[in-house]
C-alpha cells in the first residue's frame, strides 16, 4: 500500500485480487461494467504444461526402469511395481495427479500418488482437499512431482 501511495503520481490504476483467486473483475466505477484479468499460472491443464508434465512421466518412467533392478527391493510387490512403471510410461496413468475427490479438476488422468501423503489426507476436510487440488492445479511444477515422486519411490509396488 506504501508503494501505492508514492506511485499515485504516475496516474495508475490498481486491482487486488485474493490469493485463492485465478482472476480479478473490477471496475473503475460504480456505472460501468467491470473487466476480467486473469493472472498467468503454470495451469497443469494448458497444452504447454501437459507436455512439460507428460514428458516427466516418460523420462522418470525410463529413470526408473533403469534403476529397477535396485528399486526392486524397496518394493512390496515387484509385479505391481513394473505394471505402474509402464501404465505411466504409455500415459495410462500419471505419477502425481490430483487428490481423488467427486469434484475433481478436470484435465488429468489419474495419479499414481497425490499431491500429499495418505495419512494426512484422512483427517482433512472436504474444502481442504479441493484447496490443494486447485493449489496443485494453478501452480504445477515438474519438480513437485519430482519431490512427490521421490518420497513415495519405495511404494510404487
């Protein structure tokens, strides 16, 4: 607000908007119609970060049958390990898609592991589960999945 003030000199126009929210609809009067801003996010559903998210699966999907014969032994069943490894390296499945909800985001297959631990998600409420859908949606990174990935590498099978 500090560097609003200085700025009002410049003859600029502001709008806030919440941090939960994906666009702005405001108005600079009270008698004209407001205008939609939508503010630029990594949305896993856009072309481009499909491709960044499917092409993660495929290259950790190799990484991963490349390093199988160790992983092997982390695993509780080696057959349910290799078929996940290749439901996810022909896009059957993802490694991280959203929590498993009724009202699930659109846009993604389903995930191998969420975007948080099992247990964590037992306790929470419904409106939590669908904030860190929406959170995972608008802010998607292939390192989260890479972290999500790695912490779960001994539970793929």
């Amino acid at each position: 607000i500090h560097y609003m003030g200085c700025l009002s000199s410049c003859n600029l126009e502001y709008k806030i908007a919440s941090p939960d929210s994906l666009a702005v609809i405001g108005s600079n009067s009270i008698d004209t119609n407001g205008e939609l801003y939508v503010s630029s996010l990594n949305v896993v559903t856009t072309r481009q970060m499909k491709r960044i998210k499917y092409l993660f699966d495929v290259v950790s999907s190799l990484g991963i049958l490349i390093l199988s014969p160790i992983l092997i032994f982390l695993q509780k069943n080696p057959v349910r390990f290799y078929k996940t490894v290749f439901r996810v390296l022909f896009f059957q499945q993802h490694w991280v898609s959203y929590i498993s909800t009724e009202n699930n985001p659109q846009g993604l297959k389903e995930g191998v592991f969420e975007p948080i631990d099992e247990k964590y998600k037992q306790h929470l409420p419904q409106d939590a589960i669908e904030k860190i859908n929406l959170n995972y949606a608008q802010h998607y990174a292939w390192w989260n999945d890479l972290n999500i990935l790695l912490r779960n590498i001994g539970k793929i099978g």
